[in-house]
C-alpha cells in the first residue's frame, strides 16, 4: 500500500488503531503466542532506566510499554506515554489503572513527528510496534534523540525481516496470510491487521533502521534480532 502524503498514512493508521483498540492487547498475545510480553521487557532492559529515571513511550498505544518502563523506574519513577489515537489512550487508561503504577504514568495526546516536550527532558525513549505506521521514520527517531538527556537511550522494539532459511518461508506464510485471518476473526473487520504485512513490506530492513539511528547522531547504534528475527531491538545512546 503507497501513501502518497504523510497525511494519508497518519490518517489511515489512525482510523485502523481506532478500529482494533478494544481487541488488541487480547490479539497481540494470541498472535504472538505470548512472546510479545518478553519482547517488551527486553527491550525496556535495554534503555538503561534505573528506579527514580524518567522515560518516554512514543505511540504507546494500550500503555503496555509504558507499564513496562514504569516497572523499571518504580513508584518513585516518571513515565510519559504519548499517542495520537484517542481509543488506544483510553484502553491504556484502563490497563493502567489495574496496576500499582497508575500515579506514575502520565498519557498524553500528542504526535510522534512533533514531540511536546523540551530538549534533554528524559532518560530514555522508547518506540513499540509503531515505527512503521509513522509518516517519516527518520523525523520520529531525530525527535526522540531531541528529546532524551546526553547519555540517554532511544530505543526501538518493531517487527522485523527474519532471514532464516525455511524458517522465514514458515514465518512469512503465518505472517501473510494467518494473522489477517485470525485477525479479522477477532475484531470482526477485514482491514486493519491485513495492515500487518501490509506495512512491513515497506519497512526498511533492520540494518538500514540502525543506519538512521546513527545518522541521527545517536552512538553505538546497534540491533538486537529476536525469536528468529521476526522483531528487531535498536538502540541508541546520546552523545
């Protein structure tokens, strides 16, 4: 699927996370066989957040990343999730509440190319499953490096391109044409997880994302590739 306008692919994306928020914790753990919770921890192990820290989850969705930071940093901890969908905040409100860190995470509004926050504000920022549903990976990545201390982390968990043999076979078969179906069962709708391998057909290899990270100016830029490759963790640090 080709965008002709950023504002096509930011409206498109809206409309299909609007559609699926209610369902989609719920389908993230059954499409991935559970594995999306230890994706999640070990990604947050890789911002360096220490208890007391401040973090930042972009597009945070159903706020599971940002829990997973608040676990980090603990009660006397900060954690910002900042979305653009207004369903998905609202079913983070409600996984948020169920825990001890309701007072530590705060929700924000707001958009993933234009960050609202001043340079140097937190000790790590973190993106999940959302780089490529974003209009300009390289704008997202520069605003997150903006916005993270000297000596901060940006980091990045996402779906990635396994290149194992036979196994990448399976996987893209599963992938392709499995989790639009078992999707569209779940949510009652055809569109939304046909998005899926949609969006990942256009979305740069792992290797090249590392590249925009330190094109941003970010050190030591480097990947971690896990369950086989089907998701990638980039990290980053301020210089």
């Amino acid at each position: 699927m080709h965008f002709s306008q950023c504002q096509d692919k930011e409206e498109y994306v809206h409309a299909v996370f609007s559609s699926i928020a209610h369902r989609y914790d719920l389908l993230n753990t059954a499409l991935t066989f559970n594995l999306d919770k230890h994706w999640r921890r070990f990604a947050v192990n890789q911002a360096g957040l220490k208890p007391g820290g401040k973090g930042l989850d972009v597009c945070c969705g159903t706020g599971m990343l940002a829990l997973e930071q608040a676990r980090a940093v603990g009660l006397s901890g900060r954690v910002v999730g900042l979305d653009f969908c207004e369903n998905m905040l609202a079913k983070a409100v409600e996984n948020i509440r169920r825990t001890p860190y309701h007072g530590v995470i705060e929700l924000i509004k707001g958009n993933a190319m234009e960050l609202p926050f001043p340079d140097s504000t937190f000790d790590c920022a973190t993106i999940g499953f959302a780089l490529r549903n974003v209009p300009d990976i390289k704008r997202v990545i520069a605003e997150m490096c903006r916005v993270v201390k000297p000596g901060g982390r940006v980091v990045s968990l996402e779906l990635a391109k396994p290149g194992i043999p036979v196994f990448k076979q399976l996987y893209y078969i599963y992938f392709n044409y499995l989790v639009p179906l078992l999707g569209r069962l779940g949510v009652g709708l055809s569109g939304p997880y046909q998005w899926l391998p949609d969006s990942l057909k256009e979305f740069p290899h792992q290797s090249e994302i590392r590249d925009i990270f330190a094109g941003a100016g970010l050190a030591d830029a480097h990947y971690y590739e896990l369950t086989g490759g089907i998701v990638a963790v980039h990290i980053g640090c301020k210089a």
